[in-house]
C-alpha cells in the first residue's frame, strides 16, 4: 500500500478505549485493506495505566496529559473516549482548532455541544465522527444517515440502554433485586461512571436526542427530551405487564406529528409479539419506520468494550477513506445540510398522545371500580381491559390494573389526579404508557 500510516491519538484507555487498541491490532490487515492505509495510534492519553495491562499497547506513548496529544502535530486523527462534558468538550474543540478530524463516544458531549462542536468542525473543514455513542456497536447512525436517506422518517423508537434493559431483563426472569442487578452491570463494564445516567433515563435521553435530529434535521435538543427513569418499576408491574401479553421496556421514542416532534424515554409496555420486546439483557434495538422502506430493525451489543470499539474504529476507517475528499462533501452530522436544518418544534410531554397501564391499590368494597370507571369516562378515556386479583383472607386492599386507549397526557394526568383522591383509592397511581409500534 502506497499511502502513509495515518497517524491516531487516543483519549482515554478505559473500557472502550482498550478495546479500541486490541481490535485495531488484532484486525491491523484486514481494517488498512479496508482503509487504504494502515491506522496507527501512536500515542493515548490515560491516568494511571499500567504498561502491559492492554495487548496492542507496546508500540504506543502514553501519557497522562491528553492535551499533549490534541496539540500533537503528528497526530491526525484524535479518538475521543474520556466520555463526559469536561474536559472532553475542551479538547474535542481544541482538536478540532488544530485541524485534526475527531471520533468519539461520547453521547453527552455530542447531545448537549454536538451543535457547537460540529459548527467548529465545519468551519476548519475537519470531520467529526460519532456512530459509538448512539446504541454501541450497531450502525444505527450509518443507517438512518445514509441507509435511509431516501425516506421520510415517521418514527424511531429504541431500547438504547444496556444497563436498563439488562435490570429489567433479570427483573422478569429471575426476579432479581434492582440493586443486585445493577451491581453486577458496573463489574462487566455497562454502566455509566455514574449509574444514575443509566437507571434514570439520561443516557438514553442523550442517544435519543441525536436520533431525533438525525430522523428529522432539528437541532440537537437534550433539554427538550423528556426523560423518566425505570427506578420505580416494581416486580409487579412486570408481572402484570406479563399476564396482558407486553414487556415492559425503557424506550427512547421520537416521532413527527403535524404539531411538532415527540422526543420522550420513559418506560414503556410493547406487547410481547413486537421483535423488540423480546431484546433482552445488555442488547440494544433501534426500530425505525420510513416511508418508503416501512419497518426497520437494528439489533446488537449496545455496550461493551470490543461491540463499542467495532463502531469507533468504522468511524476511524470512514475518516481515514474520505482524508482527500472535499470537506463540503462529507455526509452531514445530523443527515441533513447544517443550513437546512428546520425549527419544528419539540412537544412537552402533556401534549404526547399514548395509551396507559394504570395500576391502583384500591380498597376491596362496592363501587370502587365504578367511580374509578366514571373519572375516566368522564374525560373521554376509553378502558381496553381490566385486571383485580380476588383478595387474600384479612386482605382489605388489592391491586386494580387497567389498560386504556390512547388519549392526551395532559387529560390523563387530570384524571389520575382524582383518582388519586378518591377516599377508596390508596397511595399513588402508577402510569407507565403502551406503545404498539405497529408499521
Ligand atoms: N451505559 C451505557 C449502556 C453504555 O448501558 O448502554 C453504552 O452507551
């Protein structure tokens, strides 16, 4: 091969970044045969590592100052996989000021300064590449970016958390202890540094937000994403969930409406025939409804070590293939020209339109259910099906579960607000909406 080793600085020797190292190594041949060229690291930038812990090490410099490696003039391409806000932001852009093209990982920095740092690289004429921080190793941006670009996007909704759907997995199937379950996700490497990104819905927020501009050329808005964790699933919400015939999944979703753009990540009921419900452990999911393709699905690793470094080192090797082409012909960031971006609007929640499972503990006398039949039908909330168990002897309270049709947020909430008053009605109603992902 004619051409000249390209040479890679890499951030970052945790998890993803020494799986990185061993699947550049390990594939040397195959991935330059791909590229046109050998890919090189030269040098990383890690605290604390210990020469050796890492195969495909040796030949690399480390050090701990990673601006060193930013600032490099050998250095063309920078890996970035520290992952959180800062100092990632500051040496992505300072990368970016010294001309040097940029992968990363990382779903916050790109959620939350995406616009900043691709404005940066469009200005210097250098590529910013991100497919590991959207659902791991699957493909899921090259797809909708590219794959797709012929369709109008309806809809994308997916399971993009490993670590969540690796707890409700252990939930349903072995009835395992949240804590437990989430223990066992941080020793394998899932979870967040901090694993209320994972359990509260940020992380998946922060991947929804960049799938949502990617559907439909808005700007990346992670503020406007409407987030709810799955920490208040209960054993029994799954059970029942079950007894209806759906999972339970915390989904990312977003859709186009004639009002605007859904952009919400909550737990959600998907009746259990629907291929996504059944995506279990740490696996990752993205379906995806074009107009003209209809339903797509994307399944694989959606964390991990090797399944994140597969995407960064696609990304590493498009950057490599395009070095010599004309910058304003790069695939766009977000799928559509940074110019033609569009302002539509992103709902609050309480304009979403979906259907709910409803479970109350409800005092086992006369007329409970009808006045709780009546506050829905008054606000026009059609019931689909009905669950009460018989109450155990001594049992004076039993659990009352309800699916209804889809109908407002913003009604609904009304409704559950006088159901919760109601004398024979104990404690808090818990909600979790239902989706039917039909094509
Ligand atoms: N904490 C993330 C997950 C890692 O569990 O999916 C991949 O982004």
């Amino acid at each position: 091969m004619g051409l000249e080793p390209v040479k890679v600085g890499l951030l970052g020797l945790g998890t993803v970044g020494g799986g990185t190292v061993k699947v550049l190594s390990r594939n040397a041949r195959e991935i330059a045969r791909r590229a046109g060229r050998e890919i090189r690291i030269t040098r990383a930038a890690a605290k604390d590592y210990q020469p050796g812990t890492i195969p495909g090490t040796e030949s690399i410099e480390v050090t701990d100052d990673a601006f060193r490696i930013v600032d490099d003039p050998d250095i063309e391409i920078v890996i970035e996989l520290i992952g959180g806000y800062s100092p990632a932001r500051e040496l992505v852009l300072k990368a970016i000021e010294n001309g040097k093209h940029v992968v990363t990982a990382n779903k916050a920095l790109i959620a939350l300064h995406g616009d900043e740092i691709f404005a940066a690289a469009k200005a210097k004429g250098v590529m910013v590449a991100f497919e590991a921080a959207v659902a791991g190793g699957i493909p899921i941006i090259k797809a909708m970016r590219e794959g797709l670009a012929a369709n109008h996007i309806d809809w994308a909704a997916g399971i993009i958390n490993g670590t969540g759907n690796f707890i409700l997995t252990e939930m349903r199937d072995k009835g395992r202890e949240f804590g437990e379950v989430l223990a066992e996700a941080q020793a394998l490497g899932y979870a967040e540094a901090d694993p209320t990104f994972d359990v509260e819905g940020i992380d998946a927020a922060h991947k929804l937000t960049i799938i949502a501009s990617i559907a439909f050329g808005i700007p990346l808005q992670f503020d406007k994403t409407y987030t709810e964790g799955i920490t208040r699933i209960e054993p029994q919400d799954v059970a029942y969930a079950d007894e209806f015939g759906y999972r339970i999944k915390h989904l990312g979703i977003t859709r186009k409406t004639d009002r605007g753009v859904e952009m919400r990540v909550h737990p959600t009921l998907i009746p259990e025939r629907r291929l996504i419900a059944n995506v279990d452990g740490v696996m990752n999911a993205v379906l995806v409804k074009g107009d003209a393709v209809g339903p797509t699905l994307y399944y694989g690793a959606g964390a991990g070590s090797e399944p994140t470094a597969s995407a960064v080192v696609a990304d590493v090797v498009d950057v490599a293939r395009a070095l010599t082409t004309d910058p304003d012909n790069h695939v766009p960031h977000l799928a559509f020209q940074a110019k033609d971006l569009s302002d539509m609007p992103v709902l609050p929640i309480e304009d979403v339109e979906t259907a709910y499972y409803l479970r109350l503990q409800v005092r086992d006398q006369p007329g409970v259910m009808a006045r709780i039949a009546s506050i829905l039908g008054d606000a026009g909330i059609s019931i689909e099906a009905i669950k009460q168990k018989e109450p155990q002897e001594n049992e004076v309270e039993v659990p009352l579960v309800l699916l209804t049709r889809r109908v407002n947020e913003s009604r609904m909430n009304q409704a559950i607000e006088k159901i919760e008053l109601l004398e024979s009605v104990k404690g808090q109603v818990m909600r979790i909406r239902i989706e039917h992902l039909d094509g």
